[in-house]
C-alpha cells in the first residue's frame, strides 16, 4: 500500500518535471526563432551613379552587400526602381542619386 502511493507520487513529480522541462524547452525554441526573424536589418543609401553604371552592374554591386538571402537580379532592380519611380521615364546617367535598399546581418547584443 505504501509502496503504491509512493509509486504513484513520484510518477506525479516525474511528470510534472518533464512538462516543466518542456514548457521551458518550447520557451527556448520560440526565443531563439524570434531572435532569427530580427536578426536582418534594412539598409538604404544613396548611391551616386559613375558615367559607366548601367542598373544591372549597380545591382549586382549591391547584391553582394545583401546577407538576407539570396535574390534575383531583376528583383533587386525592380525593388531599385521601386525607390527611384523617375528611372522609368528617364534610365539613369551620371550624377543622379539613387536610393537603393537591401538587409544585412544586425549587430545583437544579448
């Protein structure tokens, strides 16, 4: 008799420490993936264009610069010219300032 309450306490207890344990694993885990969505950061500058720049080797310079993941070429132009609307009615030359936006890995500091 003894022996069966016994074994039965301790299963409690032991059940009780596994949903704790999992409670705080699911906590972890969940932390961890909000840390991974913040952990790119947009970045916008204001690109000065050479006389030899076309948009394609802008984007492709700008490109590199971007650690979020991998993108096409004509979507980091469209999102160039998405920026700048007055590309579609003029191109670009010399001299003009482009805005041009990409992500990076942020700097966090626990």
């Amino acid at each position: 008799m003894i022996k069966d309450v016994f074994f039965k306490a301790l299963g409690w207890i032991l059940f009780a420490t596994f949903m704790i344990w999992a409670m705080l694993l699911l906590t972890v885990i969940a932390h961890g993936q909000e840390l991974s969505h913040n952990e790119f950061t947009t970045v916008r500058v204001v690109y000065e264009v050479e006389p030899e720049d076309t948009l394609d080797s802008i984007a492709k310079v700008y490109m590199k610069k971007n650690t979020y993941g991998a993108r096409e070429l004509n979507e980091f132009k469209s999102g160039i010219e998405e920026l700048n609307p007055w590309i579609a009615k003029k191109g670009i030359s010399a001299k003009d300032k482009l805005v041009i936006q990409y992500w990076k890995k942020a700097n966090i500091e626990f």
